[in-house]
C-alpha cells in the first residue's frame, strides 16, 4: 500500500476460486475473469468496437488466474462463498437457456 490508500474488499461479483472441491473449472475462472474485465473496463456488454479488447483481456487474465490458483499452496479452510457456476439456481438457469439436443 505503497499510496497509502486502504483497499476495501475484492469485488463482491468475484468469488474466490482457490480451494474450490472439486478445483476450479476452465468455466469458472473465464467467469471470475469476465467480471473482473467488466468491472474494470465499464464494459458490461461488449460493442463491436469492444469486444477484441474485451475477449484478449478476459483470455489473458483467465491464463494467469488459472497459473496462480496452480501454483498456490492448499487453503486450509473452503472459501466463504460458492462460485455463481455452481449455485443450484445458476446452473438451473443455463440448462433451460440451452437449445434442446445440445449439452
């Protein structure tokens, strides 16, 4: 805290991904990314002028996530929160959004 500003707590629409049983999914850290991108950039919903940036930033960002929860000691106690993905009612919600025929 070099600025001597006091960071309050991460965003409350990024879970934690580390220490997740089973471990986090390729899904879910895109996910944890995405908002991340969304929050930063202010772009909820990407344009045609913004999507590419977009789309890179959420790439790259989940390829370092994915690193560091790889490269991160065990937790010794679970996260505080379930990630969105596997919430009954998220999963719920995106099987009735699925076209039928299709998994």
């Amino acid at each position: 805290m070099r600025s001597g500003l006091r960071l309050a707590r991460m965003c409350r629409n990024i879970t934690t991904l580390r220490g997740l049983a089973p471990p986090a999914t390729p899904a879910e850290v895109e996910a944890a990314a995405r908002q991340y991108v969304r929050k930063v950039s202010g772009v909820s919903a990407p344009s045609a002028k913004t999507s590419g940036p977009v789309d890179a930033a959420v790439a790259e960002i989940a390829r370092i996530t994915a690193d560091l929860l790889a490269q991160l000691p065990p937790r010794q106690t679970p996260p505080p929160t379930l990630p969105p993905l596997r919430r009954p009612s998220v999963q719920a919600r995106l099987a009735a959004s699925r076209p039928i025929g299709r998994h």
